[in-house]
C-alpha cells in the first residue's frame, strides 16, 4: 500500500464534493468566493481527509460513507491555515508556493473567507445527519484545541526567551495539529460504524499520529526561527520522540487487520516524510 496513491485514490472522491459545496467564484461577493477557493485549490496532499477514509474503511466502512467528514475536515483545516498566514497571527506571505488569502485578497476579506470556510464545514457535516459527529469536530476546532492551541503558540511566541519546555511546545502541538487529526480519524471511524471503544481507540491512535506529525512538521522546519519547535530541543530526541509515538499509534490498532493497512501507512508516511 502506498500512502501517496492512496491519498491521491480518495481526493478523486473528495475533490467534486469540495468543488460542489462551496459557491462558484463569480457569485456575489465574488471576492469572498474566490478567497475561499483560493488556498482549497489545488489543496496540499489531502492527509487529513486521507486519514478520514482510511479510519472508515479500517471500521469496516465504504469510504463514501466518510466523505461528508472528510471534507468537513479539509474546510476546518483550510480555515485554520488561512488565519494563521493572517498578520496578526504568523504573518506569511506564501503558502503552497502562492501567495497567501490575505496578500492576493486582502486581510478583511482573508478573515471573511476564514469564517465562511468554517461556517461551511458544519453545514457539510450537519447534512450527514450525525449531531455527535458535527459535536466531535466543533469540540476539535474550539477554544479547548484548535483555537486554543494557537493562542498558547502565540503565547510562546511573543515570550521574551525561547521556550525549549518540551511539555508546553507538546501541548501547543497536541491542541493545535493533533486535535484536528485525531478528529478526522474519529469521524471517520463513527461515520463508519465504530462502536463506542473501538471509536476512543482511533482517536487515541490519531492523537499519536498528529503529534509525531507535527513533530516532524518542526524537523523539516528546523531552519526557519519559530520559537515553537521540539527541534530546538535537540533533532535526534525529537526523532525519537515522533518515532515512539508512532509505534505506540501502531500498535493501538493492531488487532484491525489487513483493513487497517491504508491507515498504517498514512501514519508511517506522516512521520517519515521528507518534505
């Protein structure tokens, strides 16, 4: 199984719904609608989403029964990328080698198709008709996670020494990155059919996989000056540290089978990327 074929084999279910549930760029306000569509397409590798079929399938579910939630993920992540590149928040100016909502559109209208963006993952969602899945992602994109997690990035990144806690940088990346991960990785197993343990235990699997993700996020960021990053605590340890969380991840779902196998390798690919 190969991770990038996979992930490619889903987008050609996921794009078209993408695609059919935002509003075409020239409908009024066309601006708002063509900042929305900007950064979504062409979007990046789809992990999230991937990780969303991935989790259904390994449940024993058709990977169309995950594909309201694997795009609602896509929106909620849109969003989040598209307010931090803001100004106020990181202050990029490209993203993806384009340039950034804010820089082609301006920074109202980025804060706008932010919001919209969201707004729209939950009409998406909501339209499955499962109130505890649109519960699980609106909890996942809160002030307790998402948000939250880039309010303390912020918090570190205005301090006046570098933070080098490994407790506080995990505790960013866990609310920040991993909630949303482990999110996908549950809708995916709830939209699926997952009974009520086997549901706690992809999370806690896509917890895992979302923190080592984002430990290696820092790895291949290592040249750039963010202060929030496990690889000013030192490369090898940092590789370790994504290391054993992927093997803890792995073994949570050893007992699924051959089902599982997309899924492993889109949390090995995760881990092990080099770009």
């Amino acid at each position: 199984m190969d991770a990038l074929g996979y992930l490619t084999e889903r987008a050609a279910l996921l794009e078209p719904c993408l695609d059919a549930a935002l509003p075409p760029a020239g409908e009024q306000p066309a601006s708002l609608h063509a900042a929305m569509r900007h950064l979504l397409f062409p979007g990046g590798k789809r992990l999230r989403p991937g990780l969303c079929f991935a989790a259904c399938e390994a449940v024993g579910g058709a990977p169309s029964l995950a594909l309201p939630a694997a795009a609602a993920v896509e929106l909620v992540h849109t969003y989040s990328l598209v307010h931090d590149d803001l100004p106020c928040m990181d202050d990029d100016d490209t993203r993806r080698g384009r340039p950034t909502v804010h820089v082609a559109f301006g920074e109202a209208t980025a804060v706008l198709a932010g919001d919209a963006l969201l707004a729209l993952a939950f009409e998406v969602l909501a339209r499955a008709g499962d109130a505890a899945a649109v519960a699980e992602l609106a909890a996942a994109a809160g002030s307790r996670e998402l948000v939250g997690g880039q309010a303390l990035d912020l918090a570190l990144s205005a301090a006046d020494e570098p933070v080098v806690d490994a407790a506080a940088i995990e505790d960013v990346h866990r609310k920040k990155s991993a909630a949303l991960i482990a999110a996908a990785v549950g809708l995916g197993a709830r939209l699926g059919g997952a009974d009520a343990a086997l549901h706690a235990g992809l999370r806690a699997f896509g917890l895992d996989v979302g923190l080592a993700f984002q430990i290696t996020d820092d790895l291949l960021d290592a040249d750039d000056d963010g202060a929030c990053s496990l690889a000013r605590l030192g490369a090898p340890a940092a590789r370790a540290r994504a290391e054993a969380l992927l093997a803890g991840a792995l073994a949570r779902i050893a007992a699924l089978g051959v089902r599982a196998e997309p899924l492993r390798e889109l949390a090995r690919y995760a881990v092990r990327r080099d770009r």
